[in-house]
C-alpha cells in the first residue's frame, strides 16, 4: 500500500498502541499534524514544548507505556531537550518525532534547521534523521524497541518535511513475539552466591531505585524483604515499589534522606540494590560508602555495575527473573537485634507535625491522610517541596511518584502531571510545585484547563527559591542573593486566568478544607499553600560526605 510518509508514521503509531501524543506545530511537521487530523491517536497541544516532552514522560511513568511528543524544527525541537535530558537521566520510555527542513535544505542554515539529532546525541539512548522515506516506517518501529527495551530512554526522529510528503510503500508489521528473558548459567551462579551472602547477613538492607518501578519488580521486591525481614531504603526514583506503609520501610535514603534509612546503610553489612545506580545523591562520600559491606547489584544495565560503587555480586537481567531465582534459593531467617536498632532509630525520628503552623511536612502528612486509599498519583516539581513530599507522602504504589530526580529540572512537575493524568484518567493526579518552579511551566495550567483534567496542583509558596536559601544558609554563611522572590504574584489569580478555581491557605484549617474540597470536585483545581520562606528541610547531609554526617539546620 502507498501512503504518505505522515500517514505512515500515524500507521505506525497505531500500530505501537499510542493513543495520545503531546506536542506543538510548526512549519516542518505540518504533514504530521495533518495525517493526525484524521486518525484516532488524540493530540494534546501544550503551551511549550518543554511542557510536551515532561507530558510524553509523565504519561510514560505514570502507564509503563511509551510517552510520545512532537515538535517541529529549530526552536521546536530544541524547547524539547530540557524535557527529553529529564527523560534520559531518569530511564524513561519517550519518543520524539521533530519534523526537519526538507533533505534538500539540510546543511544550508535554512529557516529553523536545527542539527537536532547531533544536539540530543548525548541524552537520548539513540536518535535518528531519516533522508529515505522507505525507512521511515521501520525507523519508528525500531525507535519505540529502543525506548523500551532493557534499560528504557528516550528516542528522537527526525523526519524532514520532504520524506513526511513523499509516498512511501507501507505494509503492517509483522505481529512479533516476545521471547522471554534467559538467565545464563555465570548469572545463576552468582544469584547462588548472592542467596549465601544474603543469609549469612547480620544486618542486611535493601535500597531499591527507579529500574525496580521500571520493572515492575515490586511484588518480588517486598517477597524478598518478608522472607528475611529485611529493611527497605528507597532512594528518591524508587519510591512506590514498596509500601510506604509497610513495617520494613524505612523511607527516603540519600542527601536529605530520613535517619532511619541513611542509619540503617550506614551500618549494614550487605546492601541489596535493586534497580539503583547508586548516583551521587545516594552515595554522598563513595569511598566510605560501601566500605566494610557486601555489595549486592541488582541493575538491568550492565553498565551500571562497579560504575560508581564497586559490587561483589552484580546481576544484570531482568529484575524480576533475578529476583524469582533469588527467592527460590533463599531459606528463611531474620535479625531481630538489627530489627531492634532499626526500631530505635524510628522512633527517636517520628516526625514533629505538631507544631501549630503551616509547614510542608504537615501539608503532606495531611495530604497523604486525605488520599490514604484512594487511587492517587503524585508528580511533584524540583526543590525543598520534592524532598519533603518525598519524604513524607506515603507513597504505595509502583507508578503513583513521579519526580525528576536525575535531571532535577525545575519546571518538571506541572507538565509531567497532566500527562499522568490523560495516561490514568481512572486516578486523581497531585501537582505539587514550588513558586520558583510552578513560575516556569505554571502556563500549562492552560493545559489542563482546555482538557478539563482534573489535576489538583498544590503550590508550596514559601515566596524563594527555597533549596538556594537553604544551600546559602548552610554553605554561604546567610548571605542570601537571587533566592527570595519579592511576593508580587497572587497565583490564585494567575490561576483563576484560565478559568481553574483556587483557594490559598496559611492555616492548617484551611488547608485540609481546601484540601477536601478540591479532591470533591471533578475539576482542576490549585490549592496554594503558604508557609515560612525559613523552613528547612531536615535531614540534610553534606553532598559528597557521610548520609549519616547530618547538618545541624
Ligand atoms: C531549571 C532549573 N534551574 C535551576 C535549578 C536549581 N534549583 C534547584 S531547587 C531551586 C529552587 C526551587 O524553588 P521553588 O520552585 O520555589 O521550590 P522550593 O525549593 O522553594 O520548594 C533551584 C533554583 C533547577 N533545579 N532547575
Ligand atoms: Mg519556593
């Protein structure tokens, strides 16, 4: 059959099951847009297109499925690279297709040629410019294997104007099946030795990561952790593929993680790593890191072992095949002196909500008692609020905590949540920003107001940039500069611009009412949450020293 090169590239995201894409027009993709018109895949138009690739990748990390966004040449597709880096750094599924000037053009500083493919080398897992529309098929179909197989990234296509109008000869592809993950025999061997290690452990723990969510390994993660009664650290990626409510969860692990779980790696003996690639936000100092420990590494990525911490036992594969045989070899057991330690350090940490005014930790102790059952996703933005939502929402699902944590992108969290809720419209999905960051994408509220997605997005106003005045009071000695944000914007307003209802709160009262009336309502809603531009986040640890060398804040 011949069609279009557009029409065939829709054909071929039928084909991979795509029912949304997020993106933004221009000249050089028109042909796309127009092959659209007419199929069933639905198109989300964004504000930006920074907004479309966090969208593609909250839609991605919210589903498991590939989050798909389109940009059209020069400044189209170089809007996309913030969202496709966040993409990347975090191991998540996108595809992007950018359209290009057309073949005959290209090399000649054309109007809006960008050389996007040689600009995304470096944060895409693989990118492509396809110069011959009889490729142009296969490329999409090889493109969205390499976004989700193994170690899942980022793809970028670019289709120049020309191959988009050309007629191309398309034939459906041919139904393929998935062959299953083999374990070859070296890695039984070393989930043998693993199995010892394991059970000879005095004071084991588990910190899992983001490629345990990615594998939906959960079910094999907590197995694992109930059969030896093994504590469970989570760095800031991994949240979700334990039970927060567990009894072995130890919570948040890392530069601002909770002193039950950087306590608890400080003083294993052999640390589990399942899906971590133990980045320097985990490790803090990584000479004295592991030291003294068995490293078990659990990774997908061959590449990541012995990459920034030296494991005696790596095993690569799928995660859950690993941990299936992992399980089948280990015998019961259980420390109860190390489950002692562990139980004195939480309760010498319960957290302090009671403190009578409005603070981040409260709001989200309060949130996470508001939803407690309910089928919620959290996306929240970069900065003071990540970390305290991280450490005290009460994440217990895989694919329920969506958080930029490798690019750390301010601007991540508004978009990446509206994506996440066209991808699960059966869940209610929990913006959280800060001001700073909420400034930068706060646009895509026009977003969710046209698509009437019932986004509820709180807003952690604390008038700063709260994580530079924190850094500045701790390693700059006060001197505070280009951190507080003089109080001109009144964001009830700015929301109530597109038409979304929002309430503000500075009291606990009013924020658990505004709270319980935005999850009653089926539509958008903001919610803005005053609190002490000096409130700080605690605990906190030096990057680059000991997570259990806290900082008296
Ligand atoms: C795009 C981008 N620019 C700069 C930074 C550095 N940065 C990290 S946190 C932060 C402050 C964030 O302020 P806000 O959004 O208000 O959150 P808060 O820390 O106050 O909760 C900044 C500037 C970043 N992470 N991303
Ligand atoms: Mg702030």
């Amino acid at each position: 059959m011949k069609i279009s090169g557009a029409r065939a590239i829709v054909a071929c995201l039928q084909e991979q099951g795509v029912d949304t894409v997020f993106g933004y027009p221009g000249g050089t993709i028109l042909p796309l847009y127009d092959a659209l018109c007419d199929s069933p895949v639905r198109h989300i138009l964004t504000v930006h297109e920074q907004g479309a690739a966090h969208a593609a990748d909250g839609y991605a990390r919210a589903s498991g499925r590939v989050g798909v966004c389109i940009a059209t040449s020069g400044p189209g597709a170089t809007n996309l690279v913030t969202g496709l880096a966040a993409a990347f750094m975090d191991s998540i599924p996108v595809v992007a297709i950018t359209g290009q000037v057309p073949t005959t053009l290209i090399g000649r500083d054309a109007f809006q040629e960008i050389d996007i493919t040689g600009m995304t080398m470096a944060i895409t897992k693989h990118n492509f410019l396809v110069k011959d529309p009889a490729k142009l098929a296969d490329t999409i179909r090889y493109a969205f294997r390499i976004a989700r197989s193994g170690r899942p990234g980022p793809v970028l296509i670019d289709v120049p104007r020309d191959v988009q109008t050309s007629d191309v000869f398309f034939e459906p592809a041919p139904a393929t099946e998935k062959v299953p993950w083999a374990i070859p025999g070296q890695v039984l061997s070393r989930i043998g030795a693993a199995a010892n290690a394991i059970s000879a452990a005095q004071r084991p723990v588990i910190i899992i990561g983001g490629g345990a969510v990615s594998a939906e390994a959960h079910e094999q993660v907590r197995a694992l952790a109930e059969k030896l009664n093994i504590p469970v650290v989570s760095t800031l990626m991994g949240l979700g593929s334990f039970p927060a409510s567990h009894p072995l969860f130890l919570g948040l692990t890392g530069l601002h993680g909770l002193k039950p779980a950087n306590n608890a790696v400080c003083e294993a003996d052999v640390i589990i790593a399942i899906g971590s690639r133990f980045s320097d936000r985990i490790t803090g100092d990584r000479a004295s890191y592991a030291a003294g420990k068995i490293v078990i590494h659990i990774d997908v990525d061959p590449a990541e072992i012995d990459k920034n911490v030296a494991a005696h036992i790596g095993l690569t594969g799928d995660m859950k095949t690993i941990l299936g045989f992992l399980l089948e070899r280990l015998g019961a057991g259980g420390d109860a002196a190390w489950g002692a330690s562990i139980k004195q350090w939480q309760l010498e940490h319960d957290a302090e909500y009671a403190t009578g005014h409005l603070t981040a930790p409260w709001i989200f102790n309060q949130i996470a008692e508001q939803t407690a059952g309910l089928p919620c996703i959290f996306a929240t933005d970069v900065g003071q609020h990540q970390m305290w939502a991280a450490q005290h929402l009460k994440i217990e699902k895989p694919r329920t905590w969506i958080t930029s944590g490798g690019l750390g992108a301010m601007g991540f969290g508004l978009p990446a949540a509206l994506g996440a809720q066209l991808a699960e419209p059966g869940k209610r999905v929990i913006a959280i920003a800060g001001d700073g960051g909420f400034k930068m994408t706060g646009a895509e509220l026009f977003t969710i107001a046209s698509y009437k997605l019932p986004v509820i997005t709180v807003i952690i106003n604390n008038r700063g940039l709260g994580m530079i005045r924190q850094l500045q009071q701790v390693f700059f000695d006060k001197r505070y500069t280009a951190c507080d944000l003089p109080p001109i914007v009144d964001f009830t307003l700015f929301a109530a611009a597109f038409g979304v209802h929002a309430v503000a709160a500075s009291s606990w009262q009013e924020f658990a009412q505004a709270f319980a009336t935005a999850l009653a309502s089926p539509n958008p809603e903001v919610i803005v949450a005053n609190i002490a531009p000096e409130d700080m986040v605690s605990p906190m640890t030096p990057s680059g020293g000991a997570i259990n060398a806290y900082i008296d804040i």
